[in-house]
C-alpha cells in the first residue's frame, strides 16, 4: 500500500502552499510562490479546471494565473466567490468571477482575465488550450473566462519581528472572517464589510489551526503553547484535554496542531471535532502522532488512535464526514476512516518534501459526480509544486459464480462428513 506511484495532477512553476475547491464553479484554486526573494521564482493564484478521465483517474487545466507580486500566498480559504488569501502578516481578499462566453477567438488576454475555449464537439466538459491557428468559425466553441479582483487587505498579525499569518478561515454562514498568526491573536471581521469585531489573545505562543462548529458557533483553535481551546465569541469556554484517552503519555510530550468540525459520520445532526497531536520533541525512535475524535456538541473525547510516526503537517475532512486526509512532514499522504480512525490509504514519501495542504473533492461540483466509482478522492499540494489526486475506490462485490462455487463446495463438504464421519 505504501509502494503505490501516484502521477502528478498538476506541477506550478512555483512552491505550492495551500489548495481549496470551489464546489458552485467547480474550480480547484492552489497558491504559493518563491516570496520576496529575487530568484525569478513568481507568486501566483492558479485556477484548475479539473475533470474526470475514464472511471478512476483525472485531468487539469491551468484556466488562470493571478499574480500576487512579491508575496506567497500560504493560507487561503475560499467561499461565496472570494479568496481570502495568507500572505505574510496581511489578509488579503480577492473576488474572482468565472464566464463562459461563446467566441471565435481561441485564446486572448485582457488585463487580469484569461481566457480559455471550451470544445462543444467532446460533449464531456473537457478544457482545452487551443492554437490560434485553425476553424475558428465552429460556433459550439466557448471561452472559458475568470477575472480576479483585489477587494481589501487587512493586517493579520502584528508580531513585530517576522509577521506571518498561519491560518485563515470563513465562519460556516459566511457572515465572519477569522485569521490566527504568530503573535498569538485571533483577529474577527465582519463579513463583507470586514468591519472588525474583536480581537483576543488565544494563545501565548503562535496558532497553528482554528476551526468554527457549523451547529454552536463555538471557535476551536490550536496553538504551539501545549493547548486547544473553545471560545466563544472572545471569551473562553473550556481547554480540551485529549490525554484523559491516553493517560499514559506525560503531559507536554505532545502539542496540538490541527483541529477540524467535521459531519457526524452516518448520523443525522451529529458533529465530531478531529484533532491531531504531533511529538513536542523528536527522538531517534520516532513516536507515533495521534488523532482524537470529539463529540462536537459536548466537546468530550470519543476515540483517540495512532496514525504512524511520520510527523502530520496538515489534516482535512470530507464533506460526508466518513474520512479523513492527513499529509506528513516527510511528503507521504494517507486517508483515515473517520469512524473507526484505521487508515484506508497510504503512500510513503508521495511527494519529494512536506505535505503543505490537502482537501478532499465535494461529493458534487458543479452538480456533477467528480469522485466517479471512488468513496473519497483527497488533492494533496506540497513544496515540491506539485498536486497530486489520491483516491479511496470502493470494494469490487462478490462475483455471484464465485458465491455460488464456495456454496457448491461447502455442500460437498457436508455431505462427505455426513457420509463419511471417519474419514473427514
């Protein structure tokens, strides 16, 4: 299971970052870049238009590329249109729309839109460039437009040293926006009008993850002082404590660093909280990282299990709530089950460095079956600039000859023992 060769989906010309998919247009958006350096590596925004080949494997498309200057985009959360992207200790937002217009031309640029001719004669929805050149009066043809605005920027973290964003998330009703960085703040607006709410001080050392329950509201987040924490609003709820399911493990060997709501797997209006514990320090013998699913509604520990001794960089769970997608420090990427936590799917080493995001493909996008005859279908981005698509394919059944051959020879069995007790 670990052997498994998976091909790239898509290589950037540049280190990738983070990964989101939009399920209203069916775009998957990945980002990064080189930063302020002057090495000729760009930062950009890359719009994918990804599409389903045969039964089980896929294909992109670069639509377009956004160019965000001197800043690397590291953190991005997408809903309602807009992108609110990580980019050093700012928040910057952009508005990003997507046309389809019916033209001869093949292929143009126009300021900040790109434009991409969509074939009417495959009748599957494939995009592909096309050459100048050629019958350009097919008028089955469309173009394939998105343009990207800049809306605002807000400053999302005032560490005066080195500023850096470390995650960026939409509240469930798209009313808020929440940032967590280095110095320990969380920081609340408003949304749209990105009116600042409030801002407290969650954590004494930098927030790697947070995360916002669709049902309570409540606000989960995760910091590198030893603490996961649930607020609400400004004002703390309660610390969790996953080593009340691992009693032998000292205090302050592990510290959190992720944190997801997720759907309550099979059950109607049930909630689960997922969260991941990685080794404070590393041995020779590395330790095993863990993951601890929670109650989501009464915030207590449900079932805390082992995942390998790879150290987890980034966690996702599915729409449907039945899986969960982990990357590693050392570029390998696994899929859980999110009943049971036992791993489904692993490939050792996948990528050639740190798994920097994964984000597993909605059950539908734009109303359209994108996982095929697969359970999950989870993209994984890592510095290496490559995206990658890791797939959970469903049991093939029983082969009805075969359960009728094993009746057949379990009968003969019987009857030979009926018939010969001795010999059987």
């Amino acid at each position: 299971m670990g052997k498994k060769k998976v091909l790239d989906l898509y290589r950037a010309p540049f280190p990738l970052y983070t990964v989101k998919v939009d399920a209203t247009t069916g775009l998957v958006i990945t980002a990064g870049g080189g930063g302020p350096s002057k090495t000729g590596i760009k930062n950009a925004v890359h719009f994918l238009d990804v599409q389903m080949v045969g039964k089980n494997q896929y294909s992109s498309s670069l639509l377009h590329s956004h160019d965000t200057d001197t800043r690397a985009t590291i953190n991005m959360a997408v809903g309602d249109g807009v992108i609110a992207a990580g980019q050093d200790g700012t928040c910057s937002l952009m508005r990003f729309k997507l046309c389809l217009q019916k033209e001869e031309n093949s292929t143009h640029r126009d300021g900040n839109t790109l434009a991409r001719r969509r074939s009417g004669k495959a009748g599957k929805g494939n995009l592909e460039n096309r050459s100048t050149t050629g019958d350009v009066s097919d008028t089955r043809n469309e173009t394939v437009q998105i343009t990207v605005t800049n809306i605002a920027e807000v400053l999302s973290d005032l560490n005066p040293h080195d500023p850096l964003q470390k995650v960026v998330r939409f509240s469930p009703d798209m009313n808020l926006l929440l940032t967590g960085g280095t110095d320990g703040y969380i920081r609340v607006w408003e949304f749209p009008s990105l009116e600042k709410k409030f801002d407290f001080k969650a954590h004494e050392k930098e927030i790697d993850d947070l995360d916002m329950s669709t049902i309570s509201k409540q606000l989960v987040t995760v910091g590198r002082d030893f603490v996961c924490n649930v607020w609400s609003d400004n004002q703390l709820v309660t610390s969790l404590n996953w080593l009340e399911t691992m009693p032998q493990i000292a205090e302050k060997t592990y510290r959190y660093m992720a944190c997801r709501f997720g759907n309550g797997e099979d059950e109607k209006d049930a909630i689960r909280l997922y969260t991941v514990q990685i080794p404070h320090k590393r041995d020779k013998k590395p330790p095993p990282c863990y993951i601890t699913k929670w109650d989501g509604k009464i915030l207590l520990p449900m079932l805390t299990s082992p995942c390998g001794t790879e150290v987890i960089s980034c966690l996702a769970v599915s729409d449907s709530g039945r899986f969960l997608g982990l990357g590693t420090v050392n570029g390998s990427v696994a899929v859980h089950s999110a009943f049971s936590l036992q791993k489904l799917y692993y490939v050792h080493e996948s990528h050639g460095i740190v798994v920097t995001d994964v984000v597993f493909l909605p059950n539908l996008m734009k109303g359209q079956n994108i996982k095929g005859n697969n359970k999950a279908a989870l993209l994984s981005v890592a510095v290496d600039s490559r995206c990658q698509v890791h797939t959970v394919t469903k049991e093939r059944p029983i082969p009805p000859w075969l359960f009728f051959c094993g009746l057949i020879i379990v009968g003969m069995l019987l009857i030979l023992q009926y018939l010969f007790p001795v010999l059987i």
